[in-house]
C-alpha cells in the first residue's frame, strides 16, 4: 500500500483597517472582487474554505482555511492576496501553520469515519469551524505510553458521545509556535460547549498548558465573507 502523502494546513485570520470602510463603494468593490478572484483561482489546486468571525470576535473579520500538500501555495497564495485592493487594507493578527499525522492513539478506537486515523483532512460542511492551537506540559510526553494511552481512551470515548462533531488535528512541532491546532466542524455551537466542557474533565485536559485564543467561524462563500467588511 503506498504511503499516504500528507498535507500543510492553514488557518490564516485577518482583520480590515478602519481606513478600509472610509473608502468609496467603488473602490472596496473592486478591492473584494480583485481578493476573490485569487482565492477561487487557488482553489482549483489548494482547498480553501472561507469563514466569517464579523460580530463574533473583535480581533478578527474573517478566516481562510487552506490545506495544500505544497508549503509554497501559502506563501505564493498570501502574497498575491496582499496585493489586492483589498490587501492593502488588512492585518493577519494569526496565521497557525500545521501538518496531518495519523493518531499513535487510535488503533483501539477503529471504526467507520474515524478523523484521527487519517493522514489526510477532508473537510465536511458544517456551518461552524471552532479552531484553537494548544501546547501540552512537557510531562506528558514523559509518561509511560501505556499510561498515555490510558488517559486518551476516556478523550475519545467522551468525543464519540457527540458524533455530529468532527475533530481535525493537526501539528505544528517546531514549525510553529504551537504543538497542535485543533478544528472542530459542528452545526451547533451548544454541543461543542457541552463537549468542550466535559473534556475539561479527563485527566489528559490536566496535561493541557494553553488551549487560547479560540475562535468560532462561520462558514460562508467567500463572496459573503467579503460582503460582510462592510
């Protein structure tokens, strides 16, 4: 069986410039159009979603999710949108670089469907993206991996009690400032509350030193997400 060729992933944040609204209609008109003509023209080789987060945080309009098996996509990707029209007015308050890899944890956990057996993220279509980037104590990675392996079977077996919520890690040792940044596709944002809440308390979430900033995006087209700048 040939090995499975795996992915970078991106989860690239902006925020537009006060100075963006002042503007004409007809200049952000042809500000957005000139940004949405590279992200569709991309998508054709590098998959990318675009999220929403205007009136959800204040640090952040909107988010592009892309997953390429080539690093350079993103740069070459980001450059060109920095020359936009639009570009000239955005920030990039967070950019999380991460990798797939397939779980070490997971062959007692098979089953149909199952997100951390693959090397490869396939996204779905949910309306809500909540990602964070986390880093685990150096203890962890110390302990026996029996006992690892312990602790992460009751993780698991609490995510398998929410099946309309689908886990992506990623990771990011020593290309980012990170460990992993997690992305969680959901249609409810009260289930990954009630989730999120009962992982808390598993004796793996005692390991957890920084789970911050989480953010909560939606999904729109990116026509939409532009329309939403205002």
């Amino acid at each position: 069986m040939p090995d499975i060729v795996r992915q970078h992933v991106n989860f690239k944040f902006f925020k537009v410039s006060p100075e963006w609204r002042r503007l004409s209609e007809a200049e952000k008109d042809k500000g957005r159009k000139e940004f949405e003509e590279v992200v569709k023209r991309y998508q054709s080789k590098v998959i990318v979603l675009s999220y929403s987060l205007v009136g959800i945080r204040g640090d952040v309009d909107f988010m592009l999710w892309r997953i390429s098996e080539r690093l350079e996509d993103f740069n070459e990707m980001s450059s060109e949108l920095l020359r936009t029209g639009l570009g000239k007015y955005i920030q990039i308050p967070y950019s999380y670089l991460a990798v797939t890899k397939r779980s070490m944890y997971v062959d007692k956990h098979q089953h149909e469907g199952i997100e951390s057996s693959r090397a490869r993220v396939v996204p779905g279509n949910t309306k809500y993206l909540f990602v964070y980037p986390f880093i685990k104590q150096r203890e962890w990675y110390l302990l026996p991996k029996e006992e690892r392996q312990k602790a992460m079977d009751v993780h698991i077996a609490m995510g398998h009690k929410y099946p309309t919520i689908k886990i992506n890690t990623t990771y990011s040792f020593g290309i980012d400032d990170q460990e992993f940044v997690v992305a969680f596709e959901a249609d409810s944002a009260s289930d990954f509350v009630d989730l999120v809440m009962e992982l808390r308390e598993t004796q793996a979430s005692k390991y957890t030193v920084r789970d911050t900033p989480a953010f909560t995006c939606i999904k729109k087209p990116i026509h939409e997400v532009l329309d939403d700048l205002g």
